[in-house]
C-alpha cells in the first residue's frame, strides 16, 4: 500500500488558501513543479477541451483566422481540429482557387498554426478535405481509389445452356467509373424462389466457372452470378472540396494509404507547416469509417489476404458476402452464412488495422503528432482499433449508448492509452438552440462511459458566401433546408461571455479523468469488438451498474497484449485491473457459444493464472467462430470442459447468476450504493484514489431524477481521507463528514440529472464528522456545522466523542420578487456577422419566462436582473444561499458589485455568504440565451418552425440564511 505524506500532498495549497492539496500528476499531465492544487486551480490548455473549427476552405481572411484563435483561447479553450465543413453553404467556394490544400488554404493553415504556437494552443488537421478521407491525386479506377464487389444475377432452368456473357452488374458503375474487373463467374442451385427477398441457394452446389467454360444447367433454377471489381468513386462529403476532385482512398490496402502521405509530403507539408507542426501540432484526425457504396466494400488483395488469414478459401462463399443496397441479396444455410460473413467482416477488420490504421499512426509520429481516429462505421474490431491508436474518438450524437463508450475505452485502458476522445455535443436540429445546460448534462453521461477528452461541435468561421446572420453555421441549414445539427460556439453567441466558466469545468474534470489510469471491476468477453451498435452488457445496464459496479469490453486481440498479464487474480494489473472476466455466448448472433480456438487457450491460460471467470450457460456445444477448420470444434469442447473444471471458474445458468458466482468468486465491487442512477470512474495514481461520480443516463432518451444517497469508494491507503474537488471554481476541500469501514469510505452526494462530482483521497488531519444531523463541512481547516434552522444539533466525530452544537436564531428565507431587468436584444445587422444590439428595461414585480413578457417574446441576448435586500444587522457566522429556481442556461451572479466565482449550470444555488454584509446587498444576476427566439422571426423559412425557448431567469429565487459554526 502507498502512504501518502503530508509533505507530496499539502504542494502549493497555501497559496490557495486550501486546507490541503491532491498529489502531483504524472509527468505526461503535469508541468514541473505544478502540483496538483495548483494544477486544479488553474489548468491550463493542455487538459482543456477542443472544439472543432469549420472552414469554407481557404476562402478566409487571415486576421480573421488569427482572431478565432484567440477568441477560442480567451475563452479557456486548448485546441482546434480544423475540417473543410460546409454542408449549409450552396454557393461556390472556389475549390480551385481556395480548396483543400490549395496555396490560400494552406496560408490559412500556417496562419492558425503561428497564432496558435503563440496562445499555447494545439491544431489538429484533418487527414483529408472532409470525410471519408480522400485525395485529389487519384480517379475512381486507380489501385488507391476505394473499392467495390458489384454483383450481377440471371436465373436458369434446368437444361440451359450457358457460356456467357456476365451478368452485369445489378448496381450501375458511379460516374467517372471507366475499369470493371470480373473478378469470377459462379453457378448456384436456388432454394425455394428467385423472388424472394434473399434468395436461397444451395452451398454445395456453388461452383465457379472458368474462363470462357460452357455450362449446361442441372435439373431445378439455378443462379449465375458474376463478380465484378471496380472503384466506388465515393467522393467525402459536401464536395467539391479540391480541383480536381477528390475521391476516397481503399481503407484496406497500403496503396490506399500511401496515397495521403504522398499528398501530404507533395503538396500539405511545406517548410513552414512542417516545423509548425512539430512545435505546436496536435492530432492528425480521420472521421468515422463510413465507406458507403451500394455495393460491396471490397479490397483488391482481398481473397488471398482471406485465404492468408481465415485458413480458406472465400471463393465458394461469394454469393452470402455481396451487398446491395446495405442488404444481402444471397444467403446459405444460417450457421455457414453467419460465420463465413464473421470471417470476411473479421479480415477486412485486421486489412484495416494493417494497412491503414498503423501506417497512418507511423506517419503521424514521424511528423511529432500523433493520431487521433473515429474507428467504426463497418463491423470492425473497434476494441482492438482503440488499443492501436494514439487516441480513438468516440461521438456523442451516433453512439446509442453509453457501453459504445466502454468498448473504446476497454481499449484504449489495455493497450495503455490514456484518451478517448469524443466528438461532443451535436444534437439533431439543435442548431442555434443548444444550451451548455443540455452539452453538461450530456458529457455528464459521457464521461462516466470513460471519455476524458470532449473536441466540441463546433466552432464554426465567421461567414461564408450565403451566409445568413449571425454568421457561417457549418450545418445550419443543413444541405440546403432543414434547421440542422451542431452549434456554432463563439462570440456570435450571447452565451460566450460565460464560457470560460464552462471550460474551466471541462479542463478541471478532464484533469482529473487523466490522472494516472482507470480501474474497472469486470470484463465482458466480446466475439466481436464493434462499437457504434447500442449493443453492451445487459446485466451490467440493467443491475450491475445501478449498484456499483463497472465494466468493460475485450476482444480476442486484447488477450494478446503486453498488458494481458495476470497477477494478484487481477488481468492487466498496471492498467484496468479486471477482477473477472465474463465470458457469454455471442451477444451479435443471438448468444451462440462461439469461440476460436486460440481464444479459448488465452482463457484457459488467464484462469490459471488465477484471474476469476464466470461462464455463462452451457458451452458444451461450442464452436469454432467462422468457418470451423478441421478439428476445431472438438479442441473447443476439451479447452472449455477444462476452464469450467478450474478452482477459479464459476458456470452460471444465465446472466442473472452473475452477481452470485462473482459472490462465490469473492470479487467485490470498487464502489457500492443502494439502487441508483449514479455512474463512476475509478482513476488509481501512484496509490491515489479519483472518482468522478455523475448522475448519468444510459442513452441520450432516458429520463432521470435527482439523488441524494450513500456511496461507498474503495480507498487503497486506509489512512486516506476523501477530497471534495469542485470543477467551477478549482477549489479542493477536505469532505466534512463521512465514515470508514476497512478500505471503504462511504460519503453523500447530492446531484441533479447529467451532474457530477470529483473525489479524491489524501492524508488527514483534524478529525471528522461521521453521523451528524446537520451539514457538515470544512472550512479554512476547521471542522464546521452549516444550518438554516436554529436548535441543537448532534455530530459524531471520528474519535468517537459526540459533540452538541447549538445554533442561534437563523433569518426566514427572503424571497425575490421584485427585479430591474436590462436585456441586451441582438438582432441582424447590415451584414451577415454584424450583430446589433438593443436594450429593453423592465420592472418586474415577478419573475417570468421572456416567452410570457411580450416586450421579450422574440428577444435573444443577454439579460442582467438586479435586485436589492436590506439584511439588518447582519451578524458574524451568518451566510446565506443563493436559490435561483428554474434558469435557462447560463449564468452569472455579483454580490454588492463584485463578481462570484462559477457556478454549477446545473445546480443553480449559489453560496454567497462571504460577501454579504449588513444592510443593503445588491444582488444581480445576468443570464444568456441562444439565438433561437430572435432567428424564429430573422429567418423564419429556416428556423420557424421551432417553438420558442423559455428564456430567462424563470425562478423563484431567494435567499435561505444559514448560521455556520466550529465544531469544538
């Protein structure tokens, strides 16, 4: 066990005025000599939160440029990832003049880069114009180009006489398509009828004719289908973006991927860039996979890389492989056709992982970058792509839920990675009416799916031609009509003035999401290791996670890493620390008890190593996953009758006998709490315990209410005592009241829906509170009772001693009423980035929505309402609560004149009992808005039909006294 010493915890708390200070961070984390007091107090850029930057190409003004840089980095921002996005714009954007990697576009690029060197900020780069990643070098017949298997189809009776030519291709070639391949003609028996919406054949009757072959049809309807190759001429999307155009390159082949770094060292790096890149580069980034054809994604080398990997040929198995339209036209018995699909999905997955992925990652570092990839879109092994990277990205607008997390970040955990990323904060038709309310309450739930890095969505450039106020939106109108996704963050909106509030949120929890590695209690065993499905961990979802525990995802590639290692019954000990490994049937294919061969050594080599597995249900009819090789099927059953005999293995009937036969296993969960909707993350650095701790949902459409409960954390050195870290205003606070139980230290948390909070453990002092019927806290190192209520209250300490405190009369809470309001109205100016703004003043008597205030109804600015309370003789140990009741979005509050620190968006009770005083306190509290209800009447053919948003300070708000005293 690490004991931690006063002397490595207290660092620079003094100058916080903090009674103490977490432990330094690792070097990869920490500037030297920061510890982490300091480090918490104010972050920096390095753990702050990116956005992405839409560029209209090159078609920008270099001051400008410059200018968003240092609008992103004023507001707390740490990096950009700049994309040719521009799916609203309809009018030319000149890509021959200004496109990808033209002359005024990369001047724009170096422009960003300089200015970026100098605000301590990191640019990304998009490996290509938009997505899919594409290059103008190449046409759709070239060996790079990306790839189609189109299949044709004629049906014959019994006794025709065939000898050609081909079927063509049911799926006409895309234009700029010239080359078509036939790849091989086959004959089939069809079951059953040629209408149906996939036809039947027969496998053994599957033969392949030979060049030029006469062939006469045996009795019954029979199915010639030929194969052709040829390019998808798939272009990325909301093109042109280059002249001549560019088309996307073969994901699977090093061909393809030799064709961006050529572009790249032909044309994107030049000197300037080159060397701006190593000082202040970031990630070079590749979107999500989405290779869409109507087709067959498809690789040249593909059958014999299949025969290489799979151990087969894939020829026979042609006719259930070909798609159209997303479906497959052909299939085979159910159980040949599944496997034989699970091994062509399988090698496409490992062509992509060698002769892209890694290529590109090597790239990336000999630039001093490193590489930064959304892995899904195809049934690739995700798990594995995670483990590969320098950092996987997930998003919050495609993923289902949140286990789409967990499967990159089990990833990223055992192939000792520290970031997964996130592509945040879209939301369907959220444009110009996105609130940070929702974007908290949504990487809430993100960051306990294990994701430490949000790259927002989005920041967009000032204008583009046809811009409409209040500026260029990358997707709003989106494609033309519709109100579109994503916001465009920036001065355009009045919520900017408050967002460095809100970054230093992002950067304080993402510091702590970073620190030294996460642990996870279990690991499920995944056949597959995509992402991007919905598809999780039932029992996990459903009562694993309601009460404590957590989990995580491996694939077979995972087994055989470096960190795969048992030690202590724990698999990868220096990373995740799995106590058990669950192992169930193939949750893709209904369950099937499926595994390969060298799958089910690893296993039985990890449970004699002592890790504890439990095994779902009766594996006595394992089979081999895919295409069963000869004697497969029977080593499976030997290597599963041998793990299920082993001291530290337990058979449940179904997944409902997980949690007994983790019982009888004696693994325990890290942290433990009566039935709830909290989610954690569990960081262990070098012995230091870190909870973040949210009120979380699952999926995006899942409603959940506010707790208020016990939870009990693991804390490796029982001499630790629990660490309040507030993300708002960087303060780190020793938790007044709590209770220890060996290793377990059981505190209370209060927190509303998409809520979270941050916990760390460190060395005591003076002792705690561990029953009270008051609040109790610390305050500047001295253990305090908090009430609203006068009379006597009873505290437990830590030494066992019961204390009675007794509190004086507290004032009745002061309800407000009556406000001046001042309301900046911004409104369209002369151009499409001017904004003018109004003022509207108004007396209220009470608090109401802008919607119900007719001179507001279609205002969106900025709103400051002002209040006075007269409070006496207002005495020392007197403090009082800001309640602001209902307030949409953002906020801010000064007390007689002086500003306070951040608060919580989504808890809007405010402590401003250090600045008041006796008599008249002037409180004043000014809200932001979207620019939904002003565009409503600006732009009705585009954002009309959304309803109003209910702006404003809504309340009720008061102020609750309260009387704070020592403890003694």
């Amino acid at each position: 066990m690490t004991r931690l010493t006063r002397r490595t915890f207290l660092g620079a708390s003094a100058a916080f005025g903090l009674a103490a200070a977490l432990p330094s961070i690792p070097p990869a984390l920490a500037a030297p000599g920061r510890p982490f007091a300091q480090r918490f107090a104010t972050p920096g850029t390095d753990t702050a939160a990116k956005f992405r930057w839409w560029w209209p190409h090159g078609l920008v003004d270099l001051r400008e440029i410059a200018r968003e840089v240092d609008q992103i980095a004023d507001a707390g921002f740490g990096g950009v990832e700049i994309q040719d996005v521009h799916h609203s714009v309809r009018a030319d954007l000149d890509p021959a003049g200004h496109g990808w990697g033209t002359p005024a576009w990369l001047a724009a690029v170096e422009t960003a880069l300089r200015r970026a060197k100098d605000r301590h900020l990191r640019v990304d780069l998009a490996l290509g114009p938009c997505w899919p990643t594409a290059v103008p070098t190449i046409t759709p017949d070239d060996p790079a180009a990306c790839k189609e298997l189109a299949h044709g189809v004629t049906y014959v009776q019994g006794g025709t006489v065939y000898s050609g030519p081909p079927p063509a291709a049911v799926e006409p070639p895309e234009e700029g398509v010239h080359k078509q391949d036939l790849l091989a003609v086959q004959v089939a028996k069809v079951i059953g009828s040629t209408t149906a919406a996939t036809v039947t054949l027969d496998p053994a009757t599957v033969r392949t004719l030979g060049d030029g072959e006469t062939w006469t049809a045996p009795e019954g309807t029979w199915a010639v289908i030929a194969y052709w190759l040829r390019g998808s001429a798939q272009q990325p999307e909301a093109g042109p973006h280059t002249e001549p155009a560019s088309y996307v390159v073969d994901h699977f082949s090093r061909a393809g991927v030799q064709a961006v770094i050529d572009v790249w060292n032909s044309v994107i790096l030049t000197p300037a860039i080159r060397r701006l890149l190593r000082e202040t580069g970031g990630d070079l980034f590749e979107d999500s996979l989405e290779i869409e054809t109507e087709a067959t994604p498809w690789t040249p080398d593909h059958l014999a890389e299949f025969r290489r990997r799979a151990g087969y040929d894939l020829l026979p198995y042609l006719p259930v492989i070909v798609q159209r339209n997303e479906k497959y036209p052909f299939t085979f018995d159910a159980e040949t056709t599944n496997h034989v699909r699970d091994d062509h999905n399988q090698v496409l997955s490992d062509l992509y992982h060698d002769n892209h992925l890694l290529p590109l990652r090597d790239f990336a570092h000999s630039l001093g970058m490193i590489l930064r990839v959304q892995p899904y879109g195809l049934p690739t092994d995700a798990i594995r792509s995670a483990a590969l990277l320098d950092v996987p990205e997930s998003e919050s607008l495609g993923f289902k839920n949140l286990d789409d997390y967990r499967v990159l970040a089990s990833g990223r955990d055992m192939g000792e990675r520290q970031l997964l990323s996130c592509e945040s904060a879209a939301y369907a038709n959220g444009a110009y009416s996105t609130t940070w309310d929702k974007v908290l309450q949504t990487m809430g739930s993100v960051f306990a799916g294990g994701v430490n890095q949000a790259v927002l969505h989005g920041f967009s450039y000032a204008s583009a031609p046809g811009a409409a106020w209040p500026g260029f939106a990358a997707f709003s109108p989106y494609n033309g009509n519709g109100i579109g996704y994503a916001e465009a963050w920036g001065p355009r909106q009045p919520t900017w003035g408050h967002v460095p509030g809100i970054a230093g949120w992002f950067a304080r929890t993402q510091l702590v999401l970073r620190a030294g590695v996460q642990k996870t209690d279990i690991a499920f065993f995944r056949q597959k290791g995509w992402t991007s499905t919905g598809i999780g961990a039932p029992w996990a979802t459903n009562d694993g996670i309601p009460v404590g525990w957590t989990h995580g995802f491996l694939s077979e590639a995972m087994l055989d890493l470096p960190s795969a290692v048992v030690r202590d019954g724990r698999l990868a000990p220096d990373g995740p620390a799995y106590k058990a490994l669950v192992l169930d049937g193939d949750i893709f294919r209904n369950k099937e008890h499926t595994l390969s061969v060298h799958a089910a050594r690893r296993l039985l080599d990890l449970a004699r190593a002592g890790l504890p597995i439990v095994v779902v249900g009766s594996w006595t009819d394992v089979h081999a996953a895919g295409i069963a090789l000869p004697g497969e099927n029977d080593q499976l059953r030997t290597l599963l009758a041998q793990l299920a005999a082993l001291p530290r293995v337990r058979v449940a009937t179904d997944a409902n006998g997980i949690p007994g036969a983790l019982a009888d296993l004696g693994v325990t969960r890290d942290v433990e709490y009566d039935r709830s909707t909290i989610m954690t993350v569990h960081r262990v650095e070098d012995g230091v315990d870190y909870y973040y701790v949210a009120n979380a949902r699952h999926a995006e459409n899942r409603r959940i209410t506010a707790v208020d409960q016990d939870v009990w954390l693991t804390s490796r050195d029982r001499s630790a005592v629990p660490y309040l870290l507030d993300a708002w205003t960087g303060r780190v606070e020793r938790i007044g009241r709590f209770e220890r139980a060996g290793d377990r230290v059981r505190v209370r948390v209060a927190l509303n829906p998409g809520q979270s909070m941050l916990v760390g453990f460190g060395p005591g002092g003076a002792p705690h509170a561990t029953a009270s019927d008051g609040e109790v806290r610390f305050d500047g190192g001295k253990l305090v009772l908090r009430a609203t209520a006068a009379g006597a209250y009873s505290t437990t300490l830590s030494t066992g001693r019961v204390v009675r405190t007794t509190v004086d009369a507290v004032p009745a809470p002061v309800p407000l009423t009556a406000w001046d309001l001042e309301v900046e109205d911004w409104q369209p100016g002369a151009t499409p980035t001017e904004t003018v703004k109004t003022t509207h003043r108004l007396s209220l008597t009470a608090l109401a929505a802008w919607t119900a205030i007719p001179e507001l109804q279609d205002v969106s600015g900025v709103g400051r309402y002002r209040t006075t309370v007269d409070l006496g003789s207002w005495r020392p140990g007197l403090g009082a609560y800001l309640e602001l009741g209902e307030v949409f979005d953002t906020y801010r509050v000064k007390v007689n004149g002086r500003a306070l620190p951040p608060a919580d968006v989504l808890d809007p009770v405010v402590d401003v009992g250090p600045w008041l005083r006796p008599g008249r306190n002037s409180i004043e509290v000014e809200v932001a808005t979207t620019l939904l209800n002003r565009l409503r009447v600006s732009n009705p053919a585009v954002f009309g039909i959304a309803t109003r948003q209910a702006y404003g300070l809504v309340g009720p708000a008061r102020l609750v006294p309260y009387r704070q005293e020592e403890i003694r």
